[in-house]
C-alpha cells in the first residue's frame, strides 16, 4: 500500500496535527510496511531530506503574521503534484480542508485514489480571528466546507469535532478515528524529572499545576489566572507552569503579573524534546486545560501516559472519555468552579495520583494502536473502491473547476515534457554534429599534415639533385 500524506504544515512548523502527521508516517511505515510520501507548503530552512520518506514541498505564501506562523501553501504547482503522482499513492490523507485538500482532490483527478480527510481542529475560530470582516469570514468557512463536502471519507477526532463540523454546514457522514499519543505508557525516572526541572522554584509538597499547549485565549488560559487568583486568596499554595509558546504569551504573562501571580507562574515556552515533556507531565500533579476550542486534545492522553490527571470543561470535546472524579475532573466553564474544585482537591495530593493511575490505565491510547486502525480503515475504503461499492460523490459546482485544473496542470507538465524532449533531442543533435565537425577537422589536418610531408620530401629531393 502507498498513502500520501497531505497536511498545511509540516517541520520546522510544530503543531499538533504536524505532530498527528509524523505518527502517521512513521507508523505505517515501520508497523505496516506502507510506503509513505508527505505533501506540504515548503517552509524556510526546512531540511526535508532528513525524512525516510519523500517529503515534496510546494509553493507557499508568507502569512505568518496574519496566521500565527503558518504559511499559505499555494497547491496548483505542477512540478509537486508531478511528483506525487509519480508516487503513484493508492490513498490519499489530508489532514487540512483548505490547500492540503485541494491539492488532494487535483490528484485524485489525476490517480484515481480515494480522498481521506480528518477533521482535527475547530478551524473556524482561526477563520474568525484572521479575517476580521464577517461576512469574509463566513464566506472563508463556507468554502472549507464545501471543499471537506468533496472527499471520499471524512474522519473525526471525537464525537464533539463531528458535531462542531455539522454546526458549519457539513451534511455528509464522518467516521471516529481517534489520534494516539507517542508517549510510552509510565511515569519517568526521578533523576530525569530533578534535571529537567532543575533551577525553577518547585518546592517538595507544594501542588503543581500544568498547561501545555498553544499560548492562546481560546485555550481557557485567562479562566486558568483568574482561577488561580481566587485559589491564592484562599490561602493555598501552588506553583502553575506553563509550556508552549503564541500570540497570547506576553499578555498572558502581564495578566499574571497585574493579579500578583508572578511568583506563582513559571513560563517556560516551548519544549519541543518529547522525553522533557514527558518530565514536566511525571512532576506536575494535575493538568489543567479548561479548553472548549480543542477537539481531541492530544495533551490530555499525554498526560495520561505519564499518570497525571486533568482538569477539563463538562461537555467539552477533550473530556470525551473522563468520568469526574475517576480518571480526571470535570468542572463548568468559570473560574469560580475551578478554584473551588482546586481548593478542595489540592491538598490531597495522594488522591491526585490514584486518579492519574486511573487515567493511565483507563484512556491511553498510543500510536500503534491509533494507526492499525486507520491501516484498517485504509483496506477496507480500497476493498470498497476496488468492489465498486465505494459511494460516489454528489459533484459540486467547484469540482468542475478542479477536474479543469488539474487538467490544465497535465497539460503544462506535458508541455514541459515536450519542451525538455525537443532540448534533449537538440543537445544530442549539436553534440553530434560538434563530434562531426571534430573528426572532420581532424582528418583534414591529417591530410594536410600528409600533404606538407610529401612536399617536404620533393623539396629534400630537389637539392639533391
């Protein structure tokens, strides 16, 4: 089997779904025996041939200030969907609904592959907050829609992306495919833990709380700083540590410092070393991510792994799973109801760590089993196609427009190819006749030098006469 893999972002850029797509490949790869090859915008000082997979840039616009450091991939470059075509993938995954999507429906024009798409990230909330005219941001919306509407399979992370992707005028069917985690089940060595953790104000005894995601305010960070105000003023003692980095950051910092947090709150910024994060989640003591914004949240199982709890929104999509008071907390979205579960919950930090073991043993899920499922998945859509029975796709206005595309795209590739055939074809024809034009003149300055010695002769002839 060969899948192609399609995401917007890819290394030197990290993100959860950049982080979803190197399980992928990795996965298929060394579990499966499947061969892999990845498309994405190219990146500046990206070094793609470190991969044992071929990854194939292409085209990309400079939108990092207007996106949070992601780049627009422009998908209509002939030259990359030459070469992945040339692949000759039997699926096609997309793990973005804008450019990544569009580029895998040009080459299913062109391989004949069916189209999987995984619905990861509420991508309307970003929508909203880069484009700032509504109705452009609607419109924006309405055409990501329209173009998950024109995959073969949708795929969601949890029960509540499914739904969210309805709330934007989706109609179509979509199948659970849950993402897994690349942290080994178990709780790192203490030596580990002392050296990661080493020169931050962590004393023994004391709770410590962690986030670990994008610095952003739809993650729930000012609900956590509120919390942990009300929870200080109640006389309880914490350390809150914060890893990651985005747009929010400094703010996020100034608002800590303005509710006199400042000694309480660690910014660590990114860490992008998985066996660090691995550290950070074995010390912490409880994990809080009060996000409604994150449709799996892949941190929550993180933390799971190395047997830590979380606290989590009621109803949220990243609570799928947890039972309040077993294997994490469920609280309303205020901070009122965070600092109160907080205070109470705190000071029991043995009850802390039954319920992490809980969480350990009861919602884990790794990698490997995460992607046999899809490798299953994966069969049973070609077993479908190869029947015929996969279901075909009511066509849109705008597929059209893509089977023209992509066939304009042929044409200049094969145009090209004429172009390089005619050149080849006129190089070898002037090496020739250079080649013919050498021996020519070769053999007529051999002629000539014959000439001159039998001259050379007569005249030595002559004066002996």
């Amino acid at each position: 089997m060969k899948v192609c893999l399609l995401n917007d972002s890819f290394p030197p850029a990290m993100d959860g779904v950049v982080n979803v797509v190197l399980n992928y490949a990795d996965h298929l790869r060394e579990d499966h025996g499947v061969e892999v090859a990845v498309g994405t915008p190219e990146y500046p000082d990206a070094h793609y041939e470190r991969y044992p997979y071929p990854v194939i840039p292409y085209p990309s616009l400079d939108t990092t200030a207007l996106t949070s450091g992601y780049r627009a991939g422009y998908p209509f470059s002939g030259k990359a969907a030459e070469e992945l075509a040339a692949f000759g993938p039997d699926i096609l995954h997309s793990h973005c609904p804008v450019a990544s999507t569009i580029l895998g429906r040009l080459l299913r024009e062109r391989v004949e592959a069916p189209l999987v798409f995984t619905y990861h990230t509420k991508f309307d909330i970003d929508i909203h907050r880069a484009v700032k005219l509504p109705v452009a941001a609607e419109e924006t919306i309405r055409a990501m829609v329209a173009n998950i509407e024109a995959v073969d399979e949708v795929w969601v992370v949890s029960e509540g992306a499914g739904e969210n992707l309805r709330s934007l005028g989706y109609t179509g069917d979509c199948r659970v495919m849950h993402n897994g985690v690349d942290f080994a089940r178990g709780r790192v060595d203490e030596a580990t833990v002392e050296r990661v953790t080493a020169g931050y104000d962590l004393p023994a005894g004391v709770p410590v709380l962690l986030f670990v995601g994008r610095m952003m305010t739809y993650k729930g960070l000012p609900l956590i700083l509120d919390a942990l105000k009300l929870l200080l003023d109640a006389g309880q003692d914490f350390r809150m540590v914060f890893i990651g980095k985005g747009p929010d950051r400094e703010p996020m910092e100034q608002k800590a410092c303005s509710l006199g947090l400042a000694t309480k709150c660690i910014f660590v910024g990114p860490v992008y070393d998985r066996d660090q994060l691995r550290a950070w989640n074995t010390r912490a003591d409880l994990f809080l991510f009060p996000s409604t914004f994150d449709t799996n949240g892949l941190v929550v199982r993180e933390a799971a792994a190395c047997g830590l709890g979380c606290v989590l929104i009621r109803g949220s999509c990243a609570a799928e799973g947890i039972t309040d008071g077993r294997n994490g907390f469920l609280i309303d979205e205020t901070p009122e109801a965070m600092a109160q579960l907080l205070k109470r919950v705190c000071p029991d930090l043995p009850r802390l760590h039954e319920i992490g073991q809980h969480a350990m043993d009861e919602i884990y899920l790794s990698w490997q089993s995460a992607i046999a499922a899809a490798y299953d998945r994966y069969g049973a859509i070609l077993d479908l196609k190869r029947s015929g029975a996969l279901p075909p796709k009511r066509k849109l206005p705008a597929d059209y427009l893509v089977a023209l595309a992509s066939r304009s795209m042929e044409e200049r590739v094969r145009r090209r190819r004429i172009r390089q055939e005619l050149l080849s074809d006129f190089k070898e024809t002037a090496q020739g006749m250079m080649e013919n034009i050498q021996e020519a003149q070769k053999n007529a300055e051999q002629r000539w030098a014959k000439v001159a010695e039998d001259i050379q002769r007569e005249l030595e002839a002559l004066r002996r006469e």
